[in-house]
C-alpha cells in the first residue's frame, strides 16, 4: 500500500544518484563536494532534482575514468 506523506517534494537524500553527484563539486551552484545542491532563487537546498545536471553528468564522466 502506498504510504504518503502529504507532500510533492521527494527526498533525493541517501538516493544512488545523489551519492554519485556529491563526489564532484557543482559547477552551477558551486555546491563543494559532500554539500548538496543549493536553488539559489530560494536559498535553499535543492528539493526538485538530486542535483545540478551539469553536476550530475560531471560526476557520471569521473567515474568513468
Ligand atoms: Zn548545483
């Protein structure tokens, strides 16, 4: 049975996807590594994506190397 919470935001945290983003740091928000994301029109950590694309596909392009 599903189990909601009464809320739209997902928790990107401890999600694979996550982990990998935070091994770089984000050329978007400058979120260093081992800090999430920020949505600097809000001020806050990022809730609609686990992190930055660019970020993202930073972090996918290293652990190919
Ligand atoms: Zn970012």
């Amino acid at each position: 049975m599903p189990a909601t919470h009464g809320g739209a935001v997902k928790n990107w945290t401890g999600t694979t996807i996550q982990q990998q983003a935070l091994t770089v740091g984000c050329r978007y928000c400058h979120a260093l590594v081992g800090e999430v994301c920020m949505d600097k029109a809000h001020s806050k950590p990022l809730e609609a994506f686990p992190a930055h694309e660019v970020r993202i596909r930073d972090a996918r392009k290293g652990s190919d190397e």
